[in-house]
C-alpha cells in the first residue's frame, strides 16, 4: 500500500515510516518541521535503500493535502500534532487549533480525495486517572489533565463519529502507552527540542552530560518504591502495531460485515466495525527508579537523581492491559526494558546533540 504518513520526521513517525518501509508499503512523508528535522526521514531513506518523497506543509493546509493524497495514496498514518503537556496548558488554542484543526483539514482533504483509512496517534491519556490498572479499552475514557489529552480525546470523537456516519471509511485510533528507545541502528531516535518534557530522553541527556541531574517528580506514589509507574513500550514495537493496524483495517474491508466479531469484547466498548481502538504498551509497569536503574546497566554510567515535588496532572500507575491488540492484530511487544534503555542510549550516544550536526 502506499501510505500519506504525517508527522514522519518526527520521533514515531519516523520509526513507522521505516517499518512501513520494511514491510513492503510505500510512504510519502508530510511535516511542517516544527518539531523534527528533515535529516530523519534521509536517514530512513539510507536505512531501508529506498526513497520517501517528502513533502513541506502544514496538515492545516487542505489543498496542499488533497494534492499529496491524489498521488495515489491508500491510508493516512496520522502523526502531526504538538505534544507537550505543559506547553498544551499555557497555550491551549494553538493546541486545539494545531491537533483539531489539523485533523478536521486533513480528513477533509481525506474526504474529498476519496481517502478513507486512517490510523490516528491517539494516547493513554485519554483514559485520564484510571480507577484500576491495567486498563483495557473498555475502561471509560477520562478528564485528561490537560489541553493536549483533550485534543486527543476530541479528535477521537471526530473519528468516531465520521466512522459512524459513513461506513466507508475505516479508523484505527491507537491509544500509546509511554514510547521509548530508538531503532537499534542508532541512526534515528527522539531529538525533543529544549529541555526534555519526558523522563527517558531526559535520563539519556544526563548520562550523555547534557544536564547534571533527573528531578524525579515524587517519591510519595502509592507504588512500591513511592514513584510513578508507567507502561513503557519500545518505538520500533509501537512502529509494528502500526503496520499491523493498518494491514487490519485492509483486510477488514474485504471482509464482509457479519463477518467480523463485533462482540463488545472483540471490538472494545468505544469501538465499532469500522472504528477500532487499541491499546499499545507491554501491560507491564515500572517505576521511575527502576527505569533509571536499567537505563545505568544499559549505559554503564550513573545518573544522578533528586528527589522533586510531584508534577502537576501526574497520576501514580498507568499501565496496559494489550490483549485486544495481540488478540485482533496478532501484534505484541517484543521488547524489553533493558532493551528499550539500551537502544536509548545507542541513540544518544552517537548523536548527542541529536540529529543537529
Ligand atoms: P514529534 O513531535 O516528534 O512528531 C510530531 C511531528 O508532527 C513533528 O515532526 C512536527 O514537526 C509535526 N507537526 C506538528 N504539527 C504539524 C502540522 N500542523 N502540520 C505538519 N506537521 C506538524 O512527536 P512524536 O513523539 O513522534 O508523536 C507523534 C504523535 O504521537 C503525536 O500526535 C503525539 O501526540 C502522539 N503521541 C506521542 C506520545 C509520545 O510519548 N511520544 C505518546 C502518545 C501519543
Ligand atoms: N518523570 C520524572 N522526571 C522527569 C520526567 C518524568 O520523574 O524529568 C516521571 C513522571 O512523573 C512520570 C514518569 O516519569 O511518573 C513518565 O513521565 P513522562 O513525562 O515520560 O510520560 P507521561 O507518562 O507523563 O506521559
């Protein structure tokens, strides 16, 4: 297939395009590079021996989408959108405007170019704080702290009610889990512009000597060690679940509707024939001591740490219950946390101003 993957020279859009790639589809890369450098994808491009034809705009822009979607494209990867979390609070319009207005131009451009298949960057936020763990996507989705998990949560309900209207059209909406690591190559990894929001790329700038010391944002969780638990989940890992979303939603089609499960428990109670939701992490948890413990044996050096007051809008555990996905998508992660640290640090380690030379 050939895919319109947006966002591809950002963190994960990158990885996918590269198993995209791997997997025999074609991609056509769009960003606006406001959060990502063009040099990602020519290193995608020299990994896999093959082009990606890459285009400059933004996804707020429904010609210059109709355009690229006319050039033959079956499925839209949607990863374009602003993600940080404390950024979203201070700024919550261009939040909305970015992620909604974005998303309303491109499945617009999506409408009229007779392109209905979408696989959309969805995140565990939407769940908010979650009465138990782990949590399935039958779990009611919840008040995100934030303007960024409202927009994800709003852009969810577009997606859903645009299924719901026209059967058409066929969405996955992929509700990630805590994504970390880099391809083992090294060559491609997450490069956060400024000082790091999230806790891996900020434990692999310490250790690289970029900053002196991780504040850990409370010791006083109701977890074991008093940290926060999170379900973190390999890139290249989530990059696959991707492919298989997609291969899914192919299949789907020729499938005829009486055909597919559409029990509640197959289809996850917010989903529908053509609009599907899946969860994607390890369903494993861990504390932010022991990933700056595996992040140590990975690299071989320390990482000084100091103990801070909680961030506003943390929640103590989050982490997944995947059996949807590896029941319907035959997709789970093979991953493992030393792993996921050490291709982190693979990453860092070559290119520590990241992809800046
Ligand atoms: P990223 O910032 O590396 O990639 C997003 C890309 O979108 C960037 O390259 C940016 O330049 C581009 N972009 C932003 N607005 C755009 C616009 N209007 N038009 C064109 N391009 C635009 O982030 P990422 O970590 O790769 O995240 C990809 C997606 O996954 C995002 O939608 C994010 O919200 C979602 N997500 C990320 C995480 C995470 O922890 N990384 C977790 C859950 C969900
Ligand atoms: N965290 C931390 N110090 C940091 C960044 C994050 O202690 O500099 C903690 C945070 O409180 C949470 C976990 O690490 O418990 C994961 O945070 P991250 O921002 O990576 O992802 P989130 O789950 O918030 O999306």
């Amino acid at each position: 297939m050939k895919l319109l993957v947006t966002g591809a020279t950002g963190y994960i859009g990158s990885h996918a395009a590269l198993e995209l790639l791997d997997a025999g589809h074609e991609v056509v890369g769009v960003d606006n590079l406001s959060n990502s450098s063009r040099e990602s994808l020519r290193r995608v491009e020299a990994l896999t021996g093959r082009d990606v034809p890459f285009v400059q705009a933004d996804i707020r822009d429904r010609a210059a989408m109709e355009d690229v979607l006319r050039e033959g494209i079956d499925a839209v990867m949607h990863f374009a959108g602003l993600k940080a979390v404390g950024e979203s609070t201070e700024q919550p319009l261009a939040y909305y405007e970015n992620n909604i207005g974005g998303t309303l131009a491109l499945t617009q451009a999506m409408e009229a170019a007779g392109v209905r298949r979408m696989i959309f960057s969805s995140s565990a936020t939407v769940y908010g704080d979650p009465a138990r763990v782990p949590i399935d996507e039958n779990t009611p989705t919840g008040r995100p702290s934030n303007p960024y998990g409202y927009s994800k949560l709003m852009i969810e309900q577009i997606l859903r009610d645009l299924a719901a209207a026209d059967s058409r059209w066929s969405v996955a909406l992929l509700r990630y889990f805590n994504p970390v690591g880099a391809h083992a190559s090294g060559q491609i990894g997450e490069d956060p512009q400024g000082i790091p929001n999230n806790l891996v790329p900020y434990i692999s700038q310490v250790a690289v000597g970029r900053r002196e010391a991780l504040s850990i944002f409370g010791d006083d969780y109701p977890t074991p060690d008093g940290t926060g638990v999170r379900d973190y989940i390999h890139v290249v890992d989530l990059a696959r679940g991707h492919v298989r979303a997609l291969e899914f939603l192919a299949n789907a089609v020729s499938e005829r509707p009486d055909q597919l499960d559409q029990s509640p428990q197959a289809a996850g109670a917010q989903a529908s024939a053509n609009c599907h939701v899946w969860n994607l992490g390890t369903g494993r948890g861990y504390s932010v001591r022991e990933a700056v413990a595996a992040f140590e044996k990975a690299s071989g050096r320390s990482v000084p740490v100091q103990v801070a007051p909680r961030r506003p809008g943390d929640i103590a555990e989050c982490y997944a219950d995947p059996t949807l996905a590896r029941q319907q998508l035959g997709w789970q992660a093979g991953h493992d946390l030393d792993a996921m640290m050490r291709d982190a640090w693979h990453w860092q380690r070559q290119n520590p101003q990241g992809y800046e030379v």
